[in-house]
C-alpha cells in the first residue's frame, strides 16, 4: 500500500519474538530451578497398621506444594517361615526396600514402627545400627524427622516407643519434629478410643483385627502435612 513503511511491522514483530524468547526461558529456567524437598517416610509393620498409617501420612505431605515423599520400608529381618506363623500379610509390594546410603538424599524424614516392650520394632532397631556410616561422618545432622507408631493396647508404650526412638535421632544430630498440640480438639478427645500423643501420629493394634480409625488417619495426615511445612522451611537455600 502508498505511505506504509512495512520495515516498521519487521521491528514490531521482532520485538515480539525477542519478548517470547525471554519468557520462554524464564518458564524454564524458573522451573528447573524450582526446589523440590524429599521427604521419606520409613517404616516398619508387621500386620499393616503402621502401614496405614504411613500412607496417610504421605498424603498429606505431598498435599503441601514442592514436597515430593516417598515410602520406603526397612528390611525384614524374621524368616519367611516365623511369619508364615505370625500370620503377617505379604509385603507392600509398591513400596521399596530402603538403605542406609539412601537417607542422605532426603530433606526431612518420618520414621515409622510398631511397638516391642516399649521401643521400637527390632527391624527398625536393625536399621539405625547399620546407619554407623553416616553417623560417623554426621551425614544426617541438622535434618527435621518425625515418628509414628502403632502399640497392642493402653499399656503398649504409645509414650514410651516416641519417646525411647528419640535417641536415635539424637546420635545422628537430626532435628525431632514432636506435634506438640497443634492437631488441635482431636488431641484432647477422650470419647474413642485414640492413639497418638504430642511426640506424633499412633494407633492401637488390639489384638491385630482393629484398624486405625479416622481421627487417627487425620493426625496422621496432619502430622506428613505439618512435617513437610517445617522440612521446606528449613531447607530452602
């Protein structure tokens, strides 16, 4: 057309293009860098229960932005046979086997097990004595965890097991994450039978039939949620 100085539409388009390339690497750039903090959940269960329990609390920490967790289990140590006797269920089989060595590429951990006399499980137990390597080194110092736990009745340490698996926490320089009383109202109800205490998320067993019931599902789905919040605020760089 007369009078129209098309050069003026190439150095319009070109800025346009030039406006889209930046954004397109900012979009990329900002995405790569994006931090991502792993939570592993480990845990132990013989019958199911802190398994449960250990699914929820997943949920609820990956229902936090930027926390990616993930299940891991502890070896077993009892022969097929023994529990073959003890009537235990197979294997979670979507749940991997963890390692010592792997420990070191979490953020923040939540560490799971059901009750023996009042501590821990002897497979957790086995666990934390095979870590010596990252103990020595303090490989794992300065990193929050939490626990849960599942005990047979009243009298079956749901104080006692969280309290005597600090230690192991402790020797590795981790930083406890109790929950303190911030579940709110469902800490203080006396109506249901509840497991769970200020240390973190539990539930009673019985006699192996009883399952973990709602309000316990919600404190544990509280305490992955509350766990993550702290872990992400903790590692940010």
């Amino acid at each position: 057309m007369d009078g129209v100085d098309f050069n003026l539409f190439h150095v319009g388009s070109d800025r346009v293009i030039i406006a889209f390339a930046y954004l397109f690497f900012f979009v990329i750039v900002s995405d790569a860098t994006m931090t991502v903090t792993k939570i592993y959940i480990i845990y132990y269960s013989l019958h199911k229960h802190v398994e449960y329990m250990a699914r929820e609390i997943q949920r609820g920490a990956n229902s936090i932005e930027g926390i990616e967790a993930t299940l891991w289990q502890v070896p077993e140590t009892l022969p097929s046979l023994v529990l073959q006797k003890m009537k235990a269920p197979p294997k979670a089989d979507d749940v991997p086997v963890i390692t010592p060595e792997q420990l070191t590429e979490a953020d923040g951990f939540l560490f799971g097990f059901p009750s023996r006399f009042g501590v821990m499980a002897a497979q957790c137990k086995a666990f934390f004595d095979a870590t010596d390597k990252l103990w020595e080194t303090q490989a794992l110092a300065g990193k929050p965890a939490g626990i849960f736990w599942s005990t047979g009745y009243h009298g079956g340490g749901q104080e006692l097991t969280a309290f005597t698996a600090i230690t192991q926490l402790a020797h590795h320089g981790m930083l406890f994450v109790p929950l303190g009383y911030t579940f709110g109202s469902g800490m203080f109800e006396i109506d249901e039978v509840k497991g769970g205490s200020s240390y973190g998320a539990g539930t009673y067993a019985g006699d192996g039939t009883r399952k973990p019931t709602e309000l316990e599902l919600q404190q544990a789905f509280y305490q992955g949620k509350y766990v993550s919040e702290i872990t992400k605020k903790l590692s940010r760089k």
